[in-house]
C-alpha cells in the first residue's frame, strides 16, 4: 500500500522481477511434484502432489494479482495525480489489514496444516467478500454525494478492494485440500459446524 501514497518505480519494477521469480519457482514445483513417486504402492502421494501444486498456482495468481494489478492501480493513481478520500483510503488500509492477516493466516495453514485455522481461513474468505461489498456501497454511497476525491479515484478505488479480495481468495484456497480430505469442505462451502454434530 505504500505505493499509493507514494509511489516508487524502483520498487514497482523489484516487485515484477520478484514476480517473475515466483513463476518460474512455481513452474519448477509443479514439474518436480508430477515426477513425486511412492515407493509404497499403498501410499497416495499424487493426491498430496496435486494439492500442492494448487497451491503453488494460487501462490503464483496472488503474486500476479500484486505484481501487475495492485502496481499499475498506484501508477495509474500517480500518474492521474488523484488522492482518495480520508475516508475512503482509510477503509483501503483497513481492508488491506485484514487481507494481510488472512495471506499470514493462510502461509501457516500451509506449514502447520492444522485443520481448525484452515476452517478460521475458510470462514474469513466469506467475511472478507461481506466487506468488499460493503465497502463498495459506502463507497457508491459518497460517489452519490459528489465528494470530488471519490468520483477522481472510483475506479481505481473499486478495482483495489477487487484485487484485494482476489490476493484473499488465493491464500484462502489453501486451506481447501486439508478441509477437503476432513470432510470439512462441501462443493463450494463449509460443512456447517451444527450440522456435523
């Protein structure tokens, strides 16, 4: 978010290399798991390897989602010499927060695999949309009020709390595979906690 309040290409252009880095990390990953074989016919490693390997694919998408969105939303803010409102940005820091925290959340899932904070996880995914929506009603809500600052960055302003939630979704997802293989995981939601009771 610093390149928002001021932005740097030196950083801008670190974080596209940094990218491409973890594409190609990403790419070596996904050929050495499809060569990952049990010497033990009764172990099933393919099905660890190919949650893994969706995993590397978010963790690549999350990288692309920072490196090309997130950056050319503050150079397109720098370059259009636009400034969010303090209410508005403030509700961009507060988001971002809460993203930071789930992206954190989701890289100790990955090590720990611990079933309970993959649920957490999985939980914060779906409070994470209510508050993107939310936001970009309060948002709408001063565009209608005519606030100069808001109608000069709506669109750069929206297609943040969008990126955002996109950087969310991919860290949310790999929590997936763990409550998949518990039993946890319906099609597209949480077993409701009650329900398994």
């Amino acid at each position: 978010m610093p390149l928002f309040t001021t932005y740097d290409d030196i950083v801008a252009q670190r974080l596209k290399k940094e990218k491409t880095e973890i594409d190609r990390m990403a790419l070596d990953l996904r050929v050495y798991l499809a060569g990952v074989r049990s010497s033990n016919p009764k172990v099933d490693t393919g099905t660890r390897a190919f949650d893994l390997s969706g995993v590397a694919v978010n963790l690549e998408s999350a990288a692309d989602t920072i490196a090309r969105k997130i950056v050319e939303l503050a150079k397109r803010k720098q370059s259009e010499n636009v400034n969010f409102s303090d209410e508005g940005w403030q509700e961009l820091l507060d988001f971002y927060d809460r993203v930071l925290k789930n992206v954190q959340h989701g890289i100790a899932v990955l090590m720990t695999q611990d079933g309970g904070a993959a649920r957490e996880l999985v939980q914060q995914k779906e409070l994470v949309r209510k508050i993107e929506k939310k936001l970009e009603r309060t948002h709408l809500m001063r565009l209608r009020a005519g606030a100069k600052e808001t109608i000069e960055t709506s669109a750069i302003h929206l297609d943040l709390l969008r990126a955002l939630k996109m950087l969310n979704t991919a860290f949310t997802t790999i929590a997936y595979p763990l409550l998949k293989e518990s039993g946890e995981l319906l099609e597209s939601r949480l077993l409701d906690a009650n329900a398994s009771s």
